[in-house]
C-alpha cells in the first residue's frame, strides 16, 4: 500500500484534521447491563509456581503480575464453553433484565475480540442460541478493547435514526487457550529475560462476558441515558501489541505511554464540549494497577471514583467496562453521570458519557 508523504501529514494537521470525533445522543438508553462470570479462578501465584525455573534463570522475580499489575487472580472458561456461549449467556440475562420482547431486538452485535474461527461471525451463533427474530441485524464488530464502545456508538445511532427499537451489544472473552500455550512457550529453557517481559501482558488477561441492551430513553424512562462522548486515532502505535489465540506480544511500556498521552489528548480536546471534570464515577478499561494510576493521575481524576475488578478479574478486553458498570451498579444513583473510556491497540481511544 502507497504510503502518504509526510508533508501531507504535516498540512492535514495544520488544516485541523486532527482532532476528536465527538457525537451526542438524543433519545437511547442503556436500558440493562449484565455480565456471565467465567468460574474457574486461577491465581497469579499459580502462573509464578509453573514459570519459576524460567524466572530464576532470567533473573527475575516471581510476584511481579500481583505487585505490578496488582492482578493476583484471573478466571478461565471450561474447555467445553466457546466464546459466543458466554457471550450468548450474559445477553439472555441482559435480555432478562431488561425486560424485552426478544422479538423487538433489531441489532445484535458479537464485540469480542476472541473466536474460535473467522467465518461464519460468532453472532450468528449467538443469535441462534437466544432466538432472536430472522429481522434482528447481527454480525461482528472488532477494535480490540474497544468493540464494545463502538458497538454501543453503532447501535445508538440506528436508534436515534428510528431504525431499530432495540439493540443487543455482547462480548465474551477467555484467556485460557492463550495463556496455557504462553506459559507452555515460557517454560522453555531457551527463554530470555526479553520474551518473559513481551508476554507478561498476556498473563495479565482474563475470561468473562458481558452483555447489554440499548433502547429509546423515551420508551424506557428507568435507563440509563448515553450522551454521546468522542473517539481519537493514534494509528502510528498499531504495532506495539499484536495478537492472536495463540500469543500476544506487547511492547508494556511502549503501550502505556502511548496510550496515556492519547487518553490525554482526547480528554484534553473533549472538555470543550463536555465537562467530565467532577462525575461521580470514572469507568476506566481494567488493564492493570499500572495503567490505572497512570491514567486517573495523567487526567486527574479521582482513584476513589475508579471503580476496579482487574484485582480479581484481569484484563477481559472489551467486556471490562460493561463487566465494571454491572457489578458496581448498585452503588450509582439516578441522574449520576458516569464517563466510561477506553484505549484499544492499534490505537485507539473512546470516551462516553451515561446519566444513570
């Protein structure tokens, strides 16, 4: 592919073409948000007792995912759950919850950056499983940990349009695949200090679902409206972390700078259209301990109104924000402002606001 030349890139700027997109919503609401919660527990301990001789000969010290990334358990799918089950398990809840005629859903949209094969799009499997109507639109929509913010923004739109009534956004991720076959690599006796660091992110990972229903707030005047918010590109990081099932290297530090300093930059350029200065919760993705401080303090947001399930949960990529705005949503208050906001490699930033 033809590369643009930098003097273009340079006048793009001057010209005001970089920048935020921001968007605002007139009538949809979050009308539900469930999660399916992945069973098995497997501890940070565990990954240190299985890589111990690869630590000892690279020099470092076990402890390092619960004292850096402050993650000290993550969960893992049976082997005989598929991703699209567990993303099909938290939408029938949401569905549940919400109260909806499944036959009324006109969008389903499958987020997660986890499947178990390129083709047919694991909505179709979801789809089946939750009998929904042969009118309900499905299909995938994947942007690392943020598909699911984007699905939101999608399905916000078509409601606002008037196209739909309703629309059903879920995710479900597992790291259990990829973390056996990492921890599988890493007990070589060829491994290095280097591939230890590229892969901690991995270990970092976790499994879970996630799933939540979107209407007019008109229509359902217990949502839980969504404002709007703005997206930011920083595309020239897209490779500091590439993965797939079977591995994922990530450049930890490369990642965290870049992506604080996109987060910041978005922040920055949207408080002139809207002010996130003093809300009552801050949903951020859950990476790690790391990320978090690194990004409540770069923006200087409040930790005490960050909710966190890394500690417990790990990193569940995309299904991290609505797993957090589920488990915490009985601590909100009708009329809260909440800002979620996630960065997704490659990379890219989202921020959205919802009044609970």
């Amino acid at each position: 592919m033809k590369r643009m030349p930098a003097d273009w890139l340079e006048e793009s700027e001057r010209t005001g073409m970089a920048g935020n997109a921001t968007y605002r919503y007139r009538d949809t609401a979050i009308v539900s948000v469930a999660i399916a919660e992945a069973p098995i527990v497997v501890t940070s301990k565990d990954f240190d007792e299985q890589l111990a001789e690869s630590l000892a000969a690279a020099g470092l010290r076990p402890g390092m995912l619960e004292a850096l990334a402050g993650i000290s358990e993550r969960r893992w799918w049976p082997e005989d759950v598929s991703f699209a089950d567990a993303a099909a398990m938290a939408g029938a809840k949401a569905i549940a919850e919400a109260g909806v005629d499944p036959d009324r859903i006109g969008l389903l949209i499958n987020t997660s950056v986890c499947r178990d094969h390129l083709e047919p799009s694991a909505s179709v499997d979801v789809h089946q499983q939750l009998g929904l109507s042969s009118a309900c639109q499905n299909f995938d929509l994947a942007n690392a940990c943020l598909g699911f913010l984007n699905g939101m923004q999608l399905a916000a739109t078509m409601i606002d349009a008037g196209q739909i009534e309703y629309a059903l956004i879920v995710d479900g991720e597992g790291s259990r695949l990829t973390q056996q076959r990492t921890i599988e690599r890493l007990q070589s006796p060829d491994t290095t200090k280097v591939d230890l660091l590229e892969n901690f992110a991995t270990l970092t990972l976790g499994s879970g679902a996630a799933a939540m229903v979107l209407g007019r707030a008109s229509d359902n005047p217990g949502g839980h409206r969504f404002v709007g918010g703005v997206g930011r590109a920083a595309t020239q990081h897209h490779q500091l972390c590439i993965g797939d099932l079977d591995r994922m290297i990530t450049d930890s530090k490369g990642l965290l700078e870049a992506g604080v300093q996109l987060a910041v930059d978005a922040w920055t350029e949207a408080s002139s259209e809207f002010d996130w200065s003093d809300l009552q919760a801050y949903v951020i993705h859950q990476v790690s301990q790391v990320h978090t401080q690194a990004i409540t303090s770069a923006l200087g947001i409040d930790p005490e109104r960050t909710p966190i399930i890394f500690p417990t949960r790990g990193n569940i990529g995309p299904a991290s924000i609505p797993f957090t705005l589920a488990l915490f949503a009985p601590e909100f208050s009708a009329g809260d402002r909440i800002a979620c906001m996630g960065i997704g490699s490659g990379l890219n930033a989202a921020v959205i606001e919802i009044e609970w």
